[in-house]
C-alpha cells in the first residue's frame, strides 16, 4: 500500500512539472521577442540620433524628439 501511495505522488509530481513546462516556455519566448522587439527600438533610435538634422541643441545639451517628446541624448 505505501509503494502504491509514493508511486502515485511522484507520479503527480512528475505530471505538474512537466505540464508546468508549457506555460514557463511560453513565458520565456514571449520574454525573449519582447527583449528583441526593444532592442530593435533601440537602435533605431540610436540610428535616428546619429543624424544632426535630428538633433536639437538647447543650452550645451543635445535632444531628440521622439513620438511628441523630447530626450536628452549624451553621445
């Protein structure tokens, strides 16, 4: 009867880990286009700075205006 009982346990066991595996692979994919996505933004930004007709100098300090607002840029 306890061998029964582990048997079904780690059974469980092994049924939650393995139907937990699914939806954490969905999160890291999901994790992983998002980090791509943000990372392709980034550089079209840094695309969009390089170029001076771009750029606004105010005060010694150079900005980009981007969807309506302004950031300050250092390089």
């Amino acid at each position: 009867m306890k061998k029964h009982a582990l048997a079904t346990l780690i059974g469980g066991l092994f049924l939650s880990a393995t139907s937990m595996a699914a939806p954490q692979q969905e999160y890291l994919d999901e994790m992983n286009q998002m980090f791509e996505m943000m990372r392709d933004r980034v550089e079209e930004l840094r695309e969009y700075a390089s170029d001076e007709n771009n750029v606004i100098t105010e005060n010694g300090k150079r900005y980009i205006m981007v969807d309506g607002r302004r950031f300050e840029i250092d390089a």
